[in-house]
C-alpha cells in the first residue's frame, strides 16, 4: 500500500513538472509572437519625417528708364548667371572645395571672373590691399579673429575651417579662401544663393549644364540684367549699378525701408539708379523650398515678384544727344581755329523748361557712352581730361559777368538803385587804395545798359553801396552756395566771402567784395546753378527745384502713377516794381549785339535775353552765357560753358534751332522751323 502511494506522489510530481515546463514554454512562445506581431505592426507605421520649408527671394526685374517721348534709355535683358545652391552644394567640406575649384577653372577659362572682394593680396606673402581697411575690419569680425589678426591669419583661418587643403597650391588655396569668404560675407544659406558668376555666356551655360552631376550644388539662373540701350544719353546723370560691396552698406539700405534686401542683390551706385532705388527695384517674390531627410522634396512659388516702375525722363534724347554734338563740335572748332583755344577741350551747357526747372538737356565734355564704362571701367576713368566729372552739375567755376544779373537784382530790389539810377565809368575805378578797371568807357550808365555792355564800374560802384551782406543774401535766394536738388546730386559750389576765405587759407580784403559782385574772387558755381539763375530771371524771381523725373509709370507702362509736380525752392519779392523786368531788358540788349552772322540772335523770329562773362581761371579765362528765350514768355532757359575757350554766346542760336526740331510745336519751334 506504502509502494501505491509512493508511485502515485512521483507520478503527480512529474505531471506536475510536465505542466510546469509546457506552461512555460507556451508562454514563452506566446510572448514570442507577441514581439513578431508588434514588430510587424511597428514596421508598417509611417514615421514622421526629417522635415524642413526655407524660403528664398525671386529678384524682381528692375524698372525701365525712359525719355520724355517714351524712348528706352536704360532697360532689361534676360542674362545667365552661375550660382551655387546650399539645398544642392555637398556638405564635407572638401568635397565643396574641388566643386568650387572646379567651376572657377572653368569659368576663369572662359574669361569670366568669379566673385571674391576679399580685401587682400592674391600671392604671398599674403597684405591687406591699401585704402580697404573698413574691409579689413570686417574680415576679421566675420571670420572671429581679433583685431591684430595678419592677411596670413585670416587666409590661414579660412584653410582650418573650410578644410583647404595643403595638397592644392597656393594659388588653388588662395581661389578656394576667396570664395569661401565670400559665401560667407554673401550670407550664403539655404535661403541665399551664392552668385558664383554673372552675364555668362550661353556656351558657358551649356558647358556647366554638362557637368551638372559632377559639379554639385552649382547651377544656372536665368534673371533680368540691365541693359545700356542709349548709353550716350546722360550717362553721369543715369549711374550704373554694382553689389552690396559690405555689411554697412546692406545694414544702411535695410534700415532705408528695404528689408528684403540679400547681400547678393546688385543696387544702385551712382546717379538715378543710386537715387531712385525704392522706384526702380520693385518688389521681390519668394520660392519655398521643402527639405525633407536632407533632399529637396518640393519646390514651389508662394509669391510672384511685381517688377520695378518705370522712371520717364524730362530729357528728349534727341536734343540730349544733339546739344552734346554741338558742345564736342564748337570745342574743336575753337581748337582748330584759335591759337589761344588749343585747351578747349571741357565745357558744359545745361538747358531747363523755364516754367518748372524740367531739365531739357544736359551736356558734359568730355563725356563717355555708359556701356564703355560698364564694359572698362579703368580704362574710361584714366581718359584724359577726367570724363567722369560731370561738368553741368558738379564743375566748379567763377562764373564772371553773368553773376551781374545777381548783383543787378539786388540793387533793384534793396531800393539802392533804381532802373534810372546812373554811375560814371571813365575806364578805372578807385577803391581805397585798389585802382581797378573796366571793358571799355561807358560814360554815365544805368543798370540796363550796364548789363548789356558788361560795364564793371557800375557794378564796383553798386556793390560798395550794397554791402557783403546784401550781396551774400541774394546770391542764396538764387540759389548759389548750396546744392539745389536734382535727384542724381549737384554740388552747391561757394560763395565769396570771409568764411571761405578763412576755409581757403586765403586772407580777406574789403576790396574782394568789388571782384565778388562781377563773378569773380572766390565764387565758384556750377552751370546748372547759372542756369537756375537765368530761369529765376525769367519767372520774375521764382526759384524752383530742378529736376530730372518726369513721371512714373507701371513697369509695363500701361498707367501712369504719378506726375513730378514743380517744386518752388524760393521767392525773391518784388519790394519795387519792375525789378526783373529791368534785368531781363538789359538782357535782351546783350543778345542784340550784333555777332557773325551764323551765330547772330536778331533775325531768329524770336527775342532772346541774354548774359556773357569771361572769368579768370587757372587756364587763363573761360566763357559763359546765361539767359533765356522767348524773352516775352520764356520757354527755356540756359547756360552754356567752355574751360578755356571764348564766345560760349555763339552756341545759344544753335541750342534754339535743336530745341525747335526736337519741340517743334512750341513757340521757339514755330519760329524756328
């Protein structure tokens, strides 16, 4: 009975430890498909992506310039340029070196430059360039070293961060440095391309196209470029554009109201591509960019770019380019046919719409065609004679007797003289102990008179009883002293007197103030200036603002946005009757005067009033004209200028005769055609 119930206890035990290990086995094998299943499961989830959006700026295309007839001046053309993508651009560093050396050699190769502003030499050893030490100072900041930090630091800098290696030579490293800085500089990211290049050549364009795979990262852009359609047209008053050149200058226009600015955008430089930026740039548009997992999933427009105004021009260009030829023609005239006019190679004439100041025409000898300066720029600035001066607006001068008309107005006006008031010119004139001269003996003289013949010692006379200051005032409301506005920039010249003296380094004498009244001494003015003088005249003592834009328009020019309304700068008061009228006949008398035939003013069909001067310059004399026709109701006014030359007056038939042409249904036109 015991042997039973041991046998039973052993046979209980091991079913026991059967249940035991198949329990556990069957839980381990369920656990197991368990993991299987929810493996599986987790396997057919979409996880979510590595995913980012950059956005990028689509360049608006820059406004047209256009005369007053509608003819381009300066436009736009579709131009290729070779740029560098960071969505695209390799991420090791080396791998980014041998893509950058690459599309240099290549681009170098088809005679195309590639950005680099890196202010410093391109051999070793390795100098900071002179004259470049803003530059300088930003380097450094940009690249974190401190302000000791050597050309070599700097260049050693870019080799470590970039990974430059020392297997490329110099030259290879000095390439890469280059245009590394200039990525950096350029703000080169996933929302900033990099201009590699610009205006390429469409064999070039193919040729990068081919290399596409190897070359990663570099691709070509297709943009508006502008476009020289008439460069012989104004071209100092036009300007040219050029890149951001620094961090100062992007930091000056963002804090201008344009924060859409990239450090890659080409601005205005000079002129009225520098003055007229806001208009002419438009509003960029803007592409988004999808990155997800390191690659460019997608690609689309979110806002389209709206193109810039186009800027209509008071200028015909016609006239413009017909008053040029007839500056360059005298002047050599001159040349050939005077001893004492072998230098006469500089000159201005300015020509304004008398009723608002519009400028009609504008003229600077020498002069240059804006696509040469583009095209070489050294090679235009080193041209004899210094053509980037723009002698209209920026050439400094005594302007001789036609300053008469400033100290005839005073008089005038000031009750110092009347129109009948007489002086007695015998010849000379003494002034304490100072004995100077006149052109000629005019006997006893009034103001009119005085102004036609150019007398001296009248005005000797009516300076000493007007005084410096009188004389200093109206010199201002005439607008001399100071610049007067046009949109491209002129200069204000200065006037005679003991601060400028005192700024010359030149002792001041009461006797100055006789030469000042005459245009000479040390007042120095700049044919626009002389030619606001004139029109003041004209508008019975209304001064207004010169100026070069006409109107606005759309791009497309479809509807006119905006008219340039005429703005009044002063108001010389008539404190007496007839003050103006009294100059204007003095005047008119001078173009009276009879002079060669194919020059004379008398048989023209209408009046003109002008006024001549021959001032002392550092070239013996040189010649003005100022003045203004119709004389009864003026339609334009004018100054014509040479250095060195003689008898500015015989041009101003010729400016009228090209004005009729080019506005033959005024009143000069009717008269002259």
């Amino acid at each position: 009975m015991k042997e039973f119930f041991r046998q039973l206890s052993e046979l209980i035990r091991n079913s026991f430890l059967i249940v035991l290990v198949l329990a556990a086995a069957s839980l381990a094998v369920w656990r197991l498909m368990l993991l299987q299943i929810a493996g599986a499961e987790e396997n057919t989830v979409v996880r979510p992506a590595n995913q980012a959006v950059y956005g990028q700026v689509i360049p608006a295309t820059r406004g047209d310039i256009v005369d007053t007839a509608g003819k381009v001046i300066i436009s736009n053309t579709i131009g290729y340029h070779v740029i560098v993508e960071k969505a695209y651009f390799p991420s090791d560093p080396a791998e980014g070196n041998a893509v950058l050396l690459e599309t240099a050699r290549l681009l170098e190769e088809a005679g195309y430059a590639v950005s680099d502003t890196m202010p410093l030499s391109r051999t070793l050893p390795y100098t900071f360039e002179a004259g470049r030490e803003n530059d300088v100072a930003s380097m450094r900041e940009i690249l974190h070293l401190n302000s000791y930090a050597t050309a070599e630091n700097c260049v050693d800098k870019l080799k470590s961060d970039y990974a430059i290696s020392e297997d490329y030579t110099q030259e290879e490293q000095r390439i890469i440095a280059g245009i590394r800085y200039e990525m950096l500089l350029r703000n080169f990211s996933m929302s900033n391309v990099f201009y590699l290049s610009r205006d390429v050549s469409i064999e070039t364009v193919a040729r990068i196209k081919e290399l596409r795979v190897k070359l990663r990262g570099v691709n070509i852009v297709e943009e508006a470029i502008r476009d020289v359609v008439n460069g012989k047209v104004l071209p100092h008053e036009i300007g040219y554009m050029g890149p951001i050149y620094s961090r100062e200058e992007f930091d000056r226009l963002k804090e201008n109201g344009h924060p859409d600015y990239a450090l890659s955008d080409l601005v205005g430089k000079s002129g009225l591509e520098l003055a007229l930026e806001s208009e002419l740039r438009g509003t960029n548009g803007r592409r988004e960019i999808t990155v997800t997992d390191g690659d460019v999933s997608s690609v689309r427009v979110a806002a389209d770019p709206v193109g810039g105004k186009t800027v209509q021009l008071t200028v015909n260009s016609e006239f413009q380019t017909g008053i040029q030829a007839l500056l360059s023609d005298y002047t050599a005239h001159l040349r050939a046919t005077d001893r004492e006019c072998r230098s006469a190679n500089c000159g201005a004439i300015v020509v304004l719409d008398a009723k608002d100041n519009a400028v009609r025409g504008m003229a600077t000898l020498p002069t240059y065609d804006l696509s040469e300066l583009l095209e070489d720029y050294n090679a235009v600035s080193e041209r004899a004679d210094s053509p980037l001066v723009n002698r209209a607006t920026d050439g400094l001068y005594r302007p001789g007797s036609t300053f008469k008309t400033i100290t005839a107005t005073a008089g005038l006006n000031t009750g110092v003289v009347t129109k009948n008031t007489s002086f007695y010119c015998g010849r000379s004139y003494k002034f304490i102990d100072q004995t100077v001269h006149c052109t000629g003996e005019h006997h006893s003289i009034s103001v009119a008179q005085a102004l036609t013949v150019s007398c001296n010692i009248y005005f000797y006379e009516l300076a000493q009883r007007l005084g410096l200051d009188r004389l200093l005032e109206y010199e201002t409301k005439f607008g001399l002293g100071a610049p007067l506005g046009l949109e491209s920039g002129d200069s204000g010249g200065y006037l005679a007197c003991p601060e400028t003296y005192e700024k010359l380094g030149i002792p001041w004498y009461i006797g100055n103030l006789l030469q000042a009244a005459i245009g000479q001494s040390e007042v120095q003015v700049t044919p626009l200036q002389m030619a606001v003088v004139a029109s003041t005249v004209a508008n019975q003592g209304v001064r207004y603002q010169p100026h070069l834009v006409e109107a606005y328009w759309d791009h497309a020019m479809n509807e006119r946005l905006s008219v340039q309304e005429p703005v009044i700068s002063e108001t010389i008061e008539q404190s007496y009757d007839g003050v103006f009228d009294t100059v204007r006949q003095g005047m008119i008398g001078a173009a009276k005067t009879q002079m060669p035939a194919q020059y004379d003013l008398n048989h023209i069909g209408i009046q003109a009033a002008i006024k001549t001067g021959t001032p002392q310059s550092p070239r013996g004399t040189d010649s003005f004209v100022i003045g203004f026709a119709p004389a009864d109701d003026p339609e334009i006014a004018f100054c014509a200028m040479i250095e060195g030359g003689k008898n500015a007056k015989y041009m101003v038939r010729d400016i009228l005769t090209l004005y009729a042409r080019s506005y033959p249904d005024t009143k000069i036109g009717k008269a002259l055609n």
